[in-house]
C-alpha cells in the first residue's frame, strides 16, 4: 500500500510590481552605464583643455603686463585674444637663441656669467639651473632617458626608477669593483619630487618602455600599464633579488 503523497505548497503568484522593479532597476544600470562612458570621453579632453587653458592664462598674465598699452593688442580689441602673450615670448625666445648663436651673443653671455661668478649666492644657483637646464634640454644627454626597477624601501620590494647619470669621483672610489648609477625614485602621483640613490647598475633591471610611459604608470597610481616588450634577461627580477642576499 502506497504511502500517501505530501500536499504540494501552494502557489503563490508573483506580486504584480515585480516586472515594473526589474524594469526599473535595468533602466538605472542603463543610465549608470551611459554616465560612466560619458566621464570616460570627456574628463580627458576637459582636463587637456583646463591645463592648456591654465598654461596660456599664466604666461599671458606675466609677458603681457611688460608691454605698454599702445602696444598691447587687447588694448584696441573689444575682447582680449587668449594666447598673445605665448607667441610673445615663444618670438621672444627664439630671438634671444638667434641673438647668442653668433659673436656678440657669445661674448655678452660670458661677461654676465663672469659677472655672476663673482656674486657669492647668486653663482651657486645659476650654476645648478643652468646645469640642470642643459641637461633636461639637451637632445645628446642620456640623463633621464632609461626606466629600471630597483628594490625600495625593502628587499622584494621593487619600484619604478629612472637612471639619471653617473657619479662623482669621490662616489667611484667609495666603491670599488661596483658600477655606480645614480637612480632617481619618484613619489606617486607627484612624480617631481622623488628620491636620489647610488645604486650598483647589477641590482636594477631595466625596462623596455619610454621614460613617458614610465611617467604616465608613476602619475597614474600603477592604474595605466604601458605595453612594453620584455626587458633584456641581464638581470631578471629573481637574480638581483639572489645577489643582495
């Protein structure tokens, strides 16, 4: 004899607002989406123009006060044209290149530096600028110009870096038998301050992207990743770490 079957559970009908909540909930995630995309296309063109914007406003404010009125051209324009005051001092520049690539431009040069090299504070600074100046400027230099990853603050611990050049004399003799680099390791996301290390060329690897493309993965937080090819395997990761130890 069969034993007698559960009563099934009632059926209980859908609540007639559920299709209008699903409705619209998928309206709100289709609204979210566009919102999102709409930041992702126009966040980048509206800080490229904020930043132009700020670059031009600054430097018309500080080239265009110098000019005397009648020879300001806002000055008989109903409205002010943005950007007189860069192709001022861009002109303004070249002019003054132009001006020291010949014989008398060379020669008023050296006298103001012989002038400055006589003032106690003022030399020490015009020394380092110009220094620093020529050579960021300079298209031969090969300062700045290589991203490596070196171990900072920790062993296993690995950082970008940028090679900025080779050290003093007194640095060499300080340590024998070691190629000495000197390495600069940039904060995030302000990549102008940073810290200057000594560092043996064999304990850092050095990475196969652009200095720009370093520059944009160290402002970004890690959160733009360029697509490089692999580094050379001089030094791989493993092997620097296997050396310190």
């Amino acid at each position: 004899m069969s034993s007698p079957q559960p009563p099934s559970p009632p059926h209980i009908p859908a609540p007639p607002d559920a299709p209008a909540k699903s409705s619209r909930m998928g309206l709100a995630a289709r609204l979210r989406a566009y919102f999102l995309a709409g930041v992702l296309v126009t966040a980048p063109f509206a800080l490229t123009a904020y930043l132009a914007w700020a670059v031009v406003d600054f430097v018309d404010s500080r080239v265009m006060p110098l000019f005397p009125d009648r020879y300001n051209p806002n000055a008989y324009l109903p409205v002010g044209i943005p950007g007189i005051g860069l192709i001022v001092a861009f002109v303004l520049l070249t002019a003054i290149g132009a001006l020291t690539a010949g014989l008398a431009g060379r020669l008023l040069i050296g006298f103001s530096e012989t002038l400055l090299a006589r003032m106690p504070v003022v030399r020490g600074v015009y020394g380092a600028i110009k220094q620093i100046v020529s050579t960021i400027v300079s298209q031969q230099s090969n300062s700045f110009r290589e991203v490596v990853l070196v171990q900072w603050p920790r062993q296993g611990m690995w950082t970008i870096a940028f090679v900025t050049g080779t050290p003093t004399a007194e640095i060499r003799a300080l340590s024998p038998g070691s190629e000495m680099v000197g390495v600069y390791v940039p904060t995030t996301p302000n990549p102008t301050s940073g810290y200057l290390m000594w560092v043996d060329r064999r304990e850092i690897v050095p990475m196969a992207i652009s200095v720009e493309d370093g520059i944009k993965l160290v402002v970004s937080c890690g959160i733009v990743t360029p697509e490089g090819a692999s580094a050379p395997a001089r030094n791989g990761l493993r092997e620097v770490a296997g050396m310190r130890r």
